[in-house]
C-alpha cells in the first residue's frame, strides 16, 4: 500500500492521505488554472493538506505506473512514489507555475528519484531515463500515457473476470505463467489460453475506443 512505513525522515511528513470529507478550497483567484496546481499552491502557500492528499490520490497512480514501464519493480515503485510525494511536500516552496506545469514538475522528481535508485544500486539506466537529466518532461507525453492509460483501464473492465486477473497477475504483477499456474492451482495450458484470449479481446476493445 503506498504510504506504507518507510526508513524516510518523519521529519515535516504531511498526514497519511485517506479518505477525504471534503474538496480542497478553491479561491477565485485560482479558478482559471488547472485543479491540480490549484492543489499545488494551496500546498506551496498554506500547507494545506487536503490538498495534498488530493493530489497525492491524482498522481500516486499514474507515477506508479509511470516508475513502472520505467524499469521499476511493483513493490520498488510504491517506496518511490512515496519519495517523490514527500519531495512535493517538502520542496512545495519551490514550485512555480510561471516555469512548469505541475504535472512535469512532479514527474521531472519522480525521474530523478529513479536515476538515484539506479546509481545507488549499481545498475545501467533503462533507455526512458538516459535522456538530459536537466530537461523538463514533455508535458504533451505525460498526457498522452495518461490518456492511454485511461483506456487501457476502459479495456481490462470489459473483460471476463478470469482474463483480467491473468493479465493483471501476468503484466501487472509481472508474474511469469507459471508463477501464475502455481498460485492459482490453474493448469499451465489454462493460463496461456486465459492470457492469449484476453490480449485477443484488448486489442479489439482498445480500437473500438479509439
């Protein structure tokens, strides 16, 4: 679960976000920007935490995701969004919507989190992360994973139950098949057909959202 216990300073640590009561103040002032940097300056300028756990429940996800396709393992990923979430609380002061939308400010910290995880553990860089380091995300990507991210979610609900969870065990939980055979008492013949037929069905649904 992310945000679980960690060996990260407690040291100015917003609460753990939960379920929230209510939506984070907006001002008048802030009505022509986007709602995810109304949150980010509510968190900059007030330390408001309602807004940060909004924005914590609008990217933990989709940077999950994002460390992922990157070269990251599940488990590795939730400790880096963690990191990086920490890091948005913590360095708040430093976000300026006149240089960087939030959207790239906060993925340029999760990508730098990473190359950091790299190097302490002495492995090569995956090919998403070689690029200039000092260079800002391309916004228009980011949006273009997300949206293709929100399909593919659009396409997995659509399938049989018993198709989802093999390819959500298989390419999500990066399970081999017959990792996947042994967990689920499944005969590995099973497995691959569930799998091959899902994939099957996610292509045809993905061109019908197109």
């Amino acid at each position: 679960m992310l945000y679980a216990n960690t060996d990260i300073d407690t040291v100015d640590r917003p609460p753990i976000p939960g379920p929230r009561k209510g939506k984070a103040q907006v001002t008048k002032a802030s009505q022509d920007l986007s709602q995810q940097t109304t949150w980010m300056l509510a968190v900059r300028d007030a330390r408001d935490q309602a807004a940060f756990a909004a924005l914590f429940d609008y990217f933990a996800p989709r940077l999950k995701g994002f460390i992922i396709r990157s070269g990251a393992g599940a488990g590795q990923a939730e400790e880096i969004v963690q990191e990086v979430m920490l890091t948005v609380w913590r360095k708040s002061d430093q976000f300026d919507p006149a240089r960087a939308q939030v959207s790239a400010w906060v993925y340029q910290i999760a990508r730098n989190k990473q190359i950091d995880v790299f190097r302490k553990e002495q492995r090569p860089l995956p090919e998403a992360l070689t690029q200039d380091p000092e260079a800002d995300p391309d916004a228009s990507q980011i949006i273009a994973l997300e949206q293709e991210a929100g399909k593919l979610r659009q396409a997995l609900a659509l399938l049989k139950p018993d198709q989802r969870s093999v390819i959500e065990q298989a390419y999500l939980g990066e399970l081999s098949h017959q990792e996947i055979s042994t967990q689920t008492g499944l005969p590995l013949g099973t497995i691959k057909s569930r799998i091959r037929l899902a994939l099957e069905k996610l292509r045809h649904e993905l061109k019908e959202i197109r």
